[in-house]
C-alpha cells in the first residue's frame, strides 16, 4: 500500500537509521557523561574519566563503522 518507490524507501530507510543510530549515541554519551561527571575534568584526570573517554572513542569508532555499511549497502535484486 505503499506510494514509494523501492530506492526512495530503501533510501529512507537509510536516512532513518542513520538518524536514528547518531542520536541513540548522542543521548547516550551525554546522559552518562553528565549523570556521571565523567565528562568534565575538575582540577585533575580521574579514573572515571578515562574510562569514559575510551568508551567514547570505542563506541564511536563502531558508530562510524555501522554507517559505512548502512551507506555501502549492495543494491538488492527485486
């Protein structure tokens, strides 16, 4: 029932997990950088936020690697 093409849907879909994938990270990150104070450096480098940073960097790199292969997806064959 619906009006889409195949492409523009797939496209969308695309989109939508894009957006979808950068916020649930965002929201994330903020969340436990701010509920936490491990964001914020206070004087001196905690433990905490060491720790906080790697996750950052870790999570990030696999944000980053989950988009390339949304984005570089094979067209499929209907």
């Amino acid at each position: 029932m619906s009006s889409f093409e195949p492409e523009i849907r797939d496209y969308l879909r695309k989109v939508l997990r894009t957006i979808s994938a950068c916020m649930l990270f965002s929201l994330f990150h903020m969340t436990v950088g701010i509920y936490f104070n491990w964001a914020f450096f206070e004087g001196q480098i905690r433990t905490g936020n060491i720790i906080y940073y790697l996750i950052l960097l870790i999570s990030l790199a696999g944000l980053i690697y989950y988009l390339y292969k949304v984005w570089s997806e094979a067209k499929k064959d209907v």
